[in-house]
C-alpha cells in the first residue's frame, strides 16, 4: 500500500473496511474563472430565427458572477406565442424596449470575443444552438461572425459523457438539480447562463475532467459527434427517424 494514500476504517455489514480512501478530484484551473453565454430567442431553427434576450458573463471560484451583461433586442419580427411562453417575452414588449437587432448581436459578439481571446472557456449549455444561431444572426446583420469558438464548455455534453447512464431528462433544469446547482427563473438568459456555468464547476469538482480547458475543448467534439450518433442508432430503431436523416454530430457550432 501507498504510504502516502490515507485509509479511514468504514463500517458495513461485512466488518471494518480499511480499503484506500479515493481523493476527490481536483477541479482544474479553469474552473476558477469561465465565461457564460445564452440566448432565448423566437424559436429553435437556428438559421432563421432571431435573439430575443442574451447573456454574457463572467464566473469567479464558487460561481461568484464577476461580470454580467444582459441584452433585450427587438428581434424585427413577430415573437412567436410558444416562445413567449418559454421565455416570458412578448412582441409589443421587445419593440418597446428592445434595441436593434444589429446592436446587441454586435455586442455579443464582441463580449464574447472578449472572453475567447483572453483564453477564458466559455460555457454554453447545448452550445451548438446558442453559438449556431449567433453565427446567422451576425451574418443576417452583416457582422462578422464567430465561426470557430474555442474553448468552450458544454455541460450536457460533458455530463452526458461523465454520467452516461444515469436515466431521465438532461434539460438544465434537472441537471442543475441533479449538481445541486440553484436555477430560479429557467428560460432566463441570464439565470440560464450562470446556472450552466455553476453545473460545468461543480462537472469540474466532482469528474476527473482534463486540466487544460483547450484539450476539453478537442475531447468534447468526438464525444458530442458519438452522442447525436447513438441517438441517431436510437431514433432510428424505434421508429422516430429516417436513416438517411441522421442527427447532427457538429459541435460547438453548426
């Protein structure tokens, strides 16, 4: 036995069980400062539909918010109801007190370079969806885009790797619960987004996860491509897919 690996007697059933205490993980540098990003927007097609609000920030050790900007933009088109009823937002509300459309895609695009060209990882829970869509709106307004963001962090990717057979929902409400993580006010760009960047912490503290945020960069786009794979094979076999229309794999943005 390692002199150095401390042992505490356990009780069970069986007797005293002086077998090594496992250590826990030690959270990565990174950890101590990530960026958070979400939107919410008019719906869930990515290449046609609009920012509604958004959500840049700054997280300290403890998911202390360091740093925070929030963005309401009128979207120049009609506000869905069903998305209202996610996000909370209505038409006449976001032409009222929105901002142009163009502004706060600009602004976000820039906070966001901020935090990916000092190195910070950026956490995006389903990162493609957020960083996808940015992508066209910055196209459909005319400013440059982000076409290859690095490092980012995806809990549900991570989470689904880590703990790949815990049963039910990954949606970021029942992972945070599961984390321990507060989310109070879901489908808030805001709350969504410092909720995500406390889950990929507390993913931080309790996995093994590699040290270099840019190595779990690399690993998370094989992980996220064997993912949709096997839902793929999945929704395949139970009838809910076409073999020929095979989900999407790209990750952190498509």
């Amino acid at each position: 036995m390692d002199p150095q690996q401390p042992t505490l007697p356990l009780w069970d059933d069986g007797g005293w069980d002086s077998s090594p205490v496992q250590p826990e993980p030690v959270a990565p540098g990174w950890a101590h400062a990530v960026g958070v990003f979400d939107l919410e927007t008019t719906g869930i097609d990515v290449t046609t539909d609009r920012v509604v609000t958004a959500h840049v920030g700054l997280l300290g050790p403890g998911g202390a918010v360091l740093r925070a900007q929030g963005w309401l933009a009128d979207p120049g088109i009609e506000i869905p109801d069903g998305a209202t009823a996610v996000h909370g937002i209505t038409t006449g509300h976001a032409r009222e007190h929105g901002r142009p459309a163009a502004d706060v895609v600009a602004e976000v695009v820039a906070a966001l370079r901020e935090l990916l060209d000092a190195g910070i990882p950026v956490v995006a829970y389903n990162a493609p969806y957020d960083f996808s869509l940015l992508k066209y709106e910055a196209l459909r307004h005319g400013i440059a885009p982000i076409l290859d963001p690095s490092p980012v962090i995806d809990p549900l990717v991570v989470d689904k790797t880590y703990d790949r057979y815990r049963k039910g929902k990954r949606t970021l409400e029942v992972v945070a619960a599961h984390y321990a993580v507060p989310l109070e006010g879901a489908h808030d760009a805001a709350a969504d987004a410092i909720a995500a960047g406390r889950v990929a912490q507390a993913l931080a503290g309790r996995f093994a996860l590699p040290a270099d945020a840019n190595e779990l960069h690399t690993q998370q786009i094989g992980w996220a491509r064997a993912q949709a794979e096997s839902l793929t094979e999945y929704f395949i076999k139970v009838g809910r897919l076409d073999p020929e229309d095979a989900l999407d794999g790209s990750w952190p943005i498509r």
